[in-house]
C-alpha cells in the first residue's frame, strides 16, 4: 500500500513539474530554440567573402587583474614573416585590419616597466636581435598607419626567441602563477615574451 501512495505522489509529482515548466527538459528545450533561431538569422559568408586575417581574442585574470588581447590573426601561409612581409627596422601593429587591442583593469608591470590601467593599440619594431615594443594609447585605432610617439603609454625593449612554427599569429599565456604571467606574441618560429606583474 505504501509502495502504491509512493508510486502515486511521484507519478503526480512529475506531471506536476512537466505542467509548470519546472523540468529540465522545458528550460533546456526553449534556449535551444532561441539559440537556433539567433544561428539561423546569421548570414552564411561566401567562402570568397571571408576575410584572411580572421578576428580573435584572449583574456587571463592574474590574482584579481584582468589582461584582455583583442586582434585579426594573420597566416603565414609560407611567407617569411620578419625580414621579410614585417620588414626589420619598420613600426608594425601585430594583426591585420584594426589594430591589436590590449586592455588592463589595473596598473601592471610589463618586463620591468610600469603601466597604467587602461586600453592600449600595441606595436612592434622588429629586429633580428632586439625588438622595440610600444603601447599606445590611441586603442582604438587601424593597423596603419601608427598613431605616433606622442601618445605613446610605454616603450621598451624586448628579445624575439625562436619557438614551434606558429601559422596563424597568436597571443596566449604560456604560464601563470599568482600575481605574474607571460604572455606570449608568436608567429611563424618566433615569439616575444612578456613578463606581467600584478599588484
């Protein structure tokens, strides 16, 4: 008897649950929809249309700081990339169509050198030895030309090192730990290490 009125109660509990909208499956079923809906108003692009150097982004939170990289990756597709397509002694913004975007919600120390909050377009004067890294703080701006030494944030000196082939540009975090990072520009065989501190 007791096994039947149990029986009963959940038997009436689930119809109680599936007639209110309370199950799993109602709630799971309506973002499904909304979501294919919002997939089927987005325009299927012509192959031909797609642009080369498609759009990316990495964020990292360091301790409670948050580091944001917006950018268009380029490929190499066999090209030799510095010396090259990146001429050596030459200001280059690392991305294609806008420029690189990076962000930071605190002041951060970068390779030894004091940064303020804020969003800053980033650039790059290669050279076979030592690079000259720039954080500007015309951010949102196009990849050329570069907006000029008078609204530079930061200058320094960094050192490319030779890594995996990397076909299409990246930035990502290759180690965090606590209150520092390094962030990471690589193309092709080379990258660019930035040593981040947070306070």
């Amino acid at each position: 008897m007791i096994r039947n009125w149990l029986s009963a109660f959940l038997v009436s509990l689930a119809i109680g649950m599936v007639s209110c909208g309370g199950g799993a499956g109602e709630s799971g079923s309506s973002g499904d929809a909304s979501s294919d809906m919002a997939a089927a108003e987005l325009p299927i692009i012509a192959l031909d249309d797609v642009k080369p150097s498609q759009s990316g982004s990495v964020w990292q939170e360091i301790a409670n700081t948050l580091i944001t990289i917006t950018y268009d990756r380029p490929v190499a597709r066999g090209r030799e990339l510095f010396g090259g397509i990146v001429p050596f002694g030459d200001i280059w913004n690392p991305g294609a169509n806008d420029a690189t975007a990076i962000e930071f919600n605190r002041d951060v120390t970068i390779n030894g050198n004091d940064l303020a909050a804020g969003k800053y377009s980033l650039w790059a004067i290669p050279d076979p030895n030592r690079w000259t890294i720039i954080f500007n703080s015309q951010a949102d701006v196009y990849h050329t030309p570069y907006p000029g030494e008078e609204t530079d944030a930061l200058r320094f000196m960094a050192s490319p090192r030779l890594g995996e082939h990397m076909e299409t540009m990246a930035f990502y975090f290759s180690a965090v730990e606590k209150k520092t990072a390094e962030l990471r520009l690589h193309w092709g065989d080379t990258f660019i290490p930035f040593e981040i501190t947070v306070p």
